[in-house]
C-alpha cells in the first residue's frame, strides 16, 4: 500500500471517524461514560421483560398450539433469573419522567435468563414426531441443546 492509497482512504473515513468522535465527546461529556456503548444500545430495545413463571406460561401456551402435544406442563431450571440493571448517578436511580406526569426508573442492562434445562411432559410425549417439535420449539425459546430437554408422557393420557 503506498501513500497515495493511504491517503485516499483516510479521506474516505474521515466523515465517520469524526462522527464517532463527536459522539464519544457527547457521551463523555453527559457524566455517563462509565456506561459502555452495548449498556447504552441495549436499554434503548424493546427487550421483554418476564419471570420465570411467565415464561414457563408462554411456553406452555405456545407448545400447546402445536399439532399432536395436547395438554402441557412445563418445568425450566435456570442458572441465573433475568436482571435489569438501572441506571444510577452518584448512587441514586436515574428516573425519566414523561409528559403525562409517568416516572420510569431508566434500564441500561438487561440480561436474559441462562437457562440449564427444560422437562415437558404432554399428552404426545410418547410420538417420535410430537417429541421433534417440541424439543426444537424448546430449544429455540430457550436456547437449550436437546441433550438438555426432557420431553415425557403426561400420565393417564
């Protein structure tokens, strides 16, 4: 690469590299830089926010929505629960407050639960297909390998 290609495509990048740097000082200069970039990304999503029991129920609804499972109990196991992380400034929550006079205390992290395993029993727990669709609808809710999905029989079905 000589100097004249060096040239060339530092001058390509000049525009973003000054945006970025323009956006670095604004972030810097608000007091919140200790936040990083991803923390900031991710309170600006529209992340769902559930329980482990509300998702346990949002399986269940959706499993049973599914050709051949019949009726549904779902049993998750999990390492760590969800968290939101709040915002603080020198040690007291940083709350947005609306129009409307509603006060919201402001996400900046939100950690989805890790999930270790997952027991389904269903009326179809016995049908090879049955099992398929739901270990893969398991394993696709909860990100779980299907070496971690138990999909059972209900009894007296």
């Amino acid at each position: 690469m000589n100097r004249s290609e060096i040239r060339r495509r530092l001058q390509q990048a000049r525009i973003p590299l000054m945006i970025m740097a323009i956006a670095l000082l604004l972030l810097l200069s608000t007091g919140k830089g200790s936040a990083s970039h991803e923390d900031l990304s991710q309170s600006q999503s529209d992340a769902v926010h559930s329980s482990l029991p509300e998702d346990e129920l949002r399986l269940t609804e959706t499993l049973q929505a599914i050709e051949g499972v019949g009726k549904v109990r779902v049993l998750l196991s999990v390492e760590v629960s969800a968290q939101t992380d709040y915002l603080t400034d020198a040690e007291k929550t940083v709350i947005l407050s609306s129009g409307s006079g509603k006060q919201q205390a402001l996400a900046f992290r939100t950690r989805c639960p890790i999930y270790l395993g997952a027991v389904i029993v269903c009326e179809g727990g016995d049908d090879p297909n049955t099992q398929w669709k739901v270990l893969d609808a398991v394993s696709t809710f909860t990100g779980l390998r299907a070496d971690r999905i138990t999909v059972l029989k209900l009894q007296g079905s």
